[in-house]
C-alpha cells in the first residue's frame, strides 16, 4: 500500500514537472515569435531612416570589385548565399554582417546571452528577409564602427579613410584599405592608431587569406594563424582555443 502511495506520489511529481517544461517552452516560442513579428513590422521603416541618414556617404558603387571581395572574405566569405546566419563556413565567425547590422540598428544595448539569440532570429527572419542583401552591405559600410581619432567615435569606411590616411576610400591603396577592414573585428585591439603592430601583423594575415595562402581552418578562425591577442594563460583554455578557433 505504502509503495502504490509513493509511486502515485513520484508520478503525480513528474506530472508537474513536465507541465511546467512544457509551459516553459511554449513561453519561450511565444516570447521570440513576438519579438520576430515586432521586428518584422520596425524593420521597413528602421532600414528607410537609416538609410536616409547623414551618415549614408558611400555606395557600393565607390568601392572598387577587389574592396567588395577583400571586404567579405574577412566579414563574411558567404554574405550572398546565406539567410542572415552563418555557422558552416570557415572563416565566418558567429556574426555575418546582416547580424552586425541588427546589433546596430535594433538594440540600444547589447549584452551576451539573450541579446544574441534575439540578434540571430531578427537576422534570420527579420532583416535578411526584408532588405536586399546590396542595401545590407550598403549600411553595413557605412555604419560599420571604426575605433576613435582623438576621442571621436569612427563610422564607417569613408570616415575611416578620411579620418586614418586623409583619403578617399577609392583612393587607398591595397594595404592602407586592408589595415581598415582589419580594424572590424576589434578596432580598439587592431586600432591603425592604438595598437599599429596588431593592425600591420593582421594585415600580412589578411593578404595570406587573400591570396589563397591560407585557407581558414573552421568556422572560428578569424585570425587566419596570425596573433589572436588574447591572454589565455591556462592550459585548458589553449585547449578551448584549438578547438573552437581551429588551430
């Protein structure tokens, strides 16, 4: 009797606690289907300003073929065929440039975690969805942040080669182009002006990738063998390394 009374009791638990993952989940699924659909219906408007914005002072056409291709083999080797996300090709990393644009254009702030999730689904059935992958790419040039000269912020190419070389971007030469895109990843760690050894030795990395020289080894390897400049002192840790960036 005893034992029927604890069964009833250990099933009556399970019960309970199904229900409530249950509910969970559909919560969840409820919660970032509303923030799809919220995009969705922001998106046509948010692209409309910010492509009417002052800060628009490039179009594709400025840039010159190779820049195009130098500028999405190290942003994002796969922008014209993927759906806003990319977790297969190497070199890609886990934000394409159509995630990029989301992080600028939907969030005040930005926070690991849940903010990336959201960023991933805005990406994938939001924006790419709605905005021509040339537009993407127009905004992403330039809006794109590009490190600091004398404690003002930098946005995008034009204002970097003005600001780095006094140029215009179809003015720069090969090397002087590549230190800008180098800056993408991490403009204050690869800074022209802050750290120009970090820029010059990405830069030779850079024109390895481009050449063919070297081929990326996962979807992780953003530095193409080059330093990395991060401080992982554990073993472990050069372990997690290897095995999420590839080599």
């Amino acid at each position: 009797m005893e034992k029927n009374i604890k069964k009833k009791n250990r099933i009556s638990l399970l019960r309970v606690v199904i229900t409530i993952i249950v509910m969970l989940v559909i919560g969840i699924i409820l919660y970032y289907g509303m923030i799809i659909i919220e995009a969705r219906k922001q998106t046509p408007e948010i692209v409309r300003n910010a492509l009417n914005s002052e800060n628009i002072k490039l179009d594709l056409s400025d840039l010159s073929k190779e820049q195009i291709k130098i500028l999405l083999m190290v942003e994002d080797p796969n922008f014209y065929n993927h759906n806003g996300v990319d977790l297969r090709t190497p070199g890609a990393g886990i934000t394409t440039i159509t995630q990029g644009l989301v992080k600028k254009l939907y969030f005040r702030q930005f926070k690991p975690g849940i903010s990336k999730i959201k960023q991933t689904l805005i990406a994938r059935y939001a924006l790419d969805p709605l905005v021509p992958k040339n537009e993407q790419l127009k905004l992403f040039i330039n809006l794109i942040y590009l490190g600091k000269v004398n404690g003002k912020p930098v946005y995008g190419l034009y204002e970097a080669a003005k600001q780095y070389y006094n140029k215009s971007v179809s003015e720069l030469n090969e090397d002087e182009y590549i230190s800008i895109i180098a800056m993408i990843i991490a403009p204050e760690t690869f800074g022209i002006q802050t750290n120009p050894d970090a820029n010059k030795n990405r830069v030779e990395h850079i024109k390895k990738l481009i050449s063919g020289e070297y081929k990326p080894k996962g979807l992780m390897d953003l530095y193409y063998g080059g330093k990395t400049y991060r401080n992982h002192k554990s073993g472990f840790k050069k372990f997690l390394d290897r095995l999420i960036w590839g080599y």
